[in-house]
C-alpha cells in the first residue's frame, strides 16, 4: 500500500540507496552513503524533515523528494529520486502532488525542479549534482513523468568540465603580458549571507585574484569550490569553477576577458599539484560568453540539464 509521509532518521541509508539507484540508471554509480548523504543535508541547522517527503510502499521507501520556499515565492524542488521498477514509479504522481500542496499552503506559486548553480541547500557538490545542471537531459525517465504530470522546461544549462592532468594553458601575446606583469594571489573569499554560507558549509570556497603588479589593481577574480576535507561530500579529486569577476572593469565584463582566460588556464595546473583532477562549471546555455571564456580554457562540454517549472 503507497503511503507518503514525511522523513525519519531511519529512512538515511534508504534514501542514499534510491539516490543511487535512480541516478545510476543514466550514468556510472554516484560516490554517495547515508553518511555522505547526512553531512550534506540531513544534518544542517536549515533541515526541516517535513519538507523531505518519503514514498512507501509496504513500509518500504521507494521515492522521495526535498524541496524548499523561496523569497521569490516559486519553491525548489531540489532532490527527486525513485526506484526503477513499477512501485516507484508509480509513487511519483501522488509524491508529487503532496509536495505541490504544501508549497501552496506555504504560499508558492509556483514549484522548480531541479539543482543550478545558484541554489544553496546543501546538494551542491554532492555526486552528480556538482555545481548544479537541473535535471540531467540523460535522466529520461524523470523527464518523461514530469512533462506528463505538467511540467514544463524554463531553462537549459551544460556542464564544462577540464582534465589537470597534461593540462597545457593557451599561449598568446597577451597572455604572455600578462604572465610577465600581474602575479596571483589566494584572497579571502566574499561574505556570505548566513542562510548561504549554511548551506555551503561542506564546500571550501577560496577566492585567486589576478592583480596587475604596477598599479595594484584588482584585474580578474575566481572563486573554487573544494570538498571540506572532514565532510567529504564531494570527491577531494573535483573541483568546481564557481563565481568570476573582472573587478576592474565592471562595466566591460564582455568585451575583454583575457585576464579573466589568464587566471582561469593559470590555477588549473596549481589543481593538480593538489591532486585535483578534474575543474567543472555549469553554465546557461544562452550565456554564450561565458561558454567562450571556457572554450579558450580548454574545457569541454559534456552532458546538459534542464530546469522544469509548473504553476501552482
């Protein structure tokens, strides 16, 4: 009998299980176990479990999902995963449904599904959500049930992702300037708003600055994300490339990015000799600038995602 009800501590190595499971029919097995699954979310100071909500059938957990309010009144549905097999799948319409009518009584309007790169609850860097794509175009079953229960995508998004192994920066004229006039320098990275810094707690987020050694200004900043080595929730071996700036030309961020292409290809070797192996960033896919900042860096696309959008 399908029952839908909110979490308990005892549903942690289940919901790591259908968590990998679900993904796994798409992609290799995600790096993930309750304990995994416990620093990254269940055991943060925002974690409320009536917002996780648990499909059962015959006591036994078969899908879940999470989602959260947002200020802008649409709700994010950040995790959603099912067993593959009838009862799962099945549990999908009715998961679905109750997690609608509690956004609207929390006075919603609308419900989002899917991590990007801008959510902050604690999936960020937990395998494979990394910096976030919304829901992978390669995830077909999920696509499929949440277009027919009304869904609707809103936005696009691909994964770059670099190698630091043999890693061979670009090499210009005006890279060569720069390599000769500017220095890199680790910064303390910028305050973060309680709320966020909560949710990005298991993530180290450091700051590299490219500044220009004659004037002392501040021409390119980069921030990483890395895993915090107590709460391993992402792989030490993965990075992910999150906010950039030109701080010295704000009004000009698309026209000259080759600060910006200097300090990116120059802290991808510094990866590897921390053992990183591998630099990823998701990015819009109507943000063509920013896809050819990344393109002049050597990364590579190499999957897509997309958010999904109903009405309440």
């Amino acid at each position: 009998m399908l029952k839908i009800r909110s979490f308990l501590n005892a549903d942690l190595p289940y919901l790591a299980d259908i968590w990998c499971i679900h993904h796994a029919t798409y992609r290799s097995p995600p790096l993930v176990n309750h304990s995994v699954f416990e620093q990254a979310v269940a055991s943060r100071l925002f974690f409320d479990p009536s917002r996780l909500l648990v499909a059962t059938n015959d006591d036994r957990p078969v899908a879940w999902c999470h989602w959260f309010p947002e200020s802008d009144q649409t709700a994010s549905l950040e995790a959603f995963c099912f067993l593959p097999e009838t009862a799962g799948e099945d549990a999908v319409p009715e998961l679905l449904q109750n997690v609608e009518r509690n956004a609207a009584a929390a006075l919603m309007t609308a419900l989002s599904v899917g991590v990007h790169f801008q959510s902050r609850h604690g999936y960020q860097g937990l395998d494979p959500v990394g910096h976030g794509l919304g829901v992978d175009v390669a995830d077909d079953r999920t696509n499929t049930l949440l277009e027919a229960l009304g869904y609707h995508e809103t936005k696009r998004f691909d994964r770059w992702e670099v190698s630091t192994s043999g890693y061979r920066p670009p090499v210009n004229r005006d890279l060569l300037t720069l390599r000769r006039t500017t220095k890199i320098k680790r910064e303390s990275s910028a305050f973060l708003p309680p709320d966020v810094a909560a949710g990005m707690i298991h993530l180290e987020i450091e700051r590299q600055a490219l500044i220009d050694l004659r004037t002392n200004i501040v021409l390119a900043t980069v921030d990483l994300w890395t895993s915090d080595p107590e709460a391993l929730v992402m792989p030490m071996s993965e990075a992910i490339l999150g906010g950039w700036s030109h701080p010295s030309q704000p009004t000009e961020m698309a026209t000259n990015d080759i600060p910006l292409r200097y300090l990116i290809s120059s802290v991808i070797p510094m990866l590897q000799d921390r053992r990183i192996r591998s630099l990823q960033r998701s990015v819009a896919t109507d943000n063509t600038s920013d896809a050819a900042t990344l393109v002049a860096t050597s990364f590579s696309r190499t999957s897509a995602g997309r958010l999904l959008h109903k009405r309440l």
